[in-house]
C-alpha cells in the first residue's frame, strides 16, 4: 500500500484593511468578521492566482489622505490593488473570477450609515465600469461572514456563526 505525500497546508490571515495575493496552492487564504466590512476574493484559474482584499468603506475620498495611508481599507482604492497584484503573478483580467461576502448591517449605525449596503453597491460598480462579472456574492442581512478560499483550486467558501459552512 502506498502512502500520499503529506503537504504542508498553510492558512494566511487577511486582516482588516488588509490585502493578500499569492500563487503557491499550498496556501488558504482567510479572513473573519465581515460585517459591514466586504470581503473581495479573486482567482484566475489558468495562472492559479488568488488574491483577497478585506475593505471597510466604500471610497477613499471619505477620509483624507486615506487611500495613501492605507488603500486596502477602502473598495474604491483596494480592489484596484488586488486586481494590479495578481496580475504581476500571471493573472489576466478577461479569466478572473470575482466572489464577494459580507456587506451585513449588524448594528444601528450600519442601518443609519448604510456602510454595508454602499461598500457592495461601490464593488459591483467598479466591476460593471471594468468590464467585470462578479461570479457570486454572500451580503447583506445581519450576520457576520468569514471566507476563506483555497489557492490550490480557487474554491471559496463562507461560515456564518450557527449555520453550516457553504461554497460561494
């Protein structure tokens, strides 16, 4: 009997306002606490990149200086980031598949701000003016989100807290 060579298996965090691309299958990518907050991923299946962004804010121009500061922190300014990143690993716009998660309104404010709602509306925008399809998207509602989606095969699947996990 044969055994199958074990691979090391690693999970990288995409924190808030965080961005992260990479080409090596042996990685997952992840990242917790989507509620207002969106969670983009990105995968061309053919060069096997894969990149995800965790945005708070819909555009940069709503604080000053910020998308200098830190341009993952907002849709306008990270997904551009994320999609010019994989593209220097081999990536090619026509092939990238675009899912997206979160977008929830979990608290009062997020009713009153729309933040949720503004962040995904900014996202399918951008995508349209870019000549981008969103494949799948997991938002809106009141539930808090993590993705996660591996390299190896582009899957990405979402948890919601109380609820069995599902592919996107």
């Amino acid at each position: 009997m044969h055994r199958r060579a074990r691979h090391k298996h690693h999970t990288i965090i995409v924190g808030i306002s965080e961005m992260k691309v990479s080409n090596d299958p042996e990685l997952s990518l992840i990242t917790y606490s989507l509620g207002s907050c969106l969670g983009i991923a990105i995968y061309d299946p053919l060069a096997r990149v894969g990149g995800m962004l965790h945005a708070m804010l819909p555009e940069s121009s709503l604080q000053q200086d910020g998308s200098r500061k830190s341009p993952c922190m907002f849709v306008d300014s990270g997904v551009p980031m994320l999609f010019r990143s994989a593209y220097k690993l081999g990536a090619h716009k026509e092939r990238i598949i675009v899912k997206a998660a979160g977008g929830a309104e979990l608290l009062e404010e997020d009713r009153y701000f729309g933040i949720g709602h503004r962040n995904y509306e900014c996202l399918t925008e951008l995508l349209e003016r870019n000549g981008v399809r969103l494949a799948a998207s997991a938002v809106g509602g009141k539930a808090s989100r993590t993705m996660r989606m591996e390299l190896a095969t582009g899957k990405v699947s979402i948890s919601i807290p109380g609820r069995a996990e599902f592919e996107l």
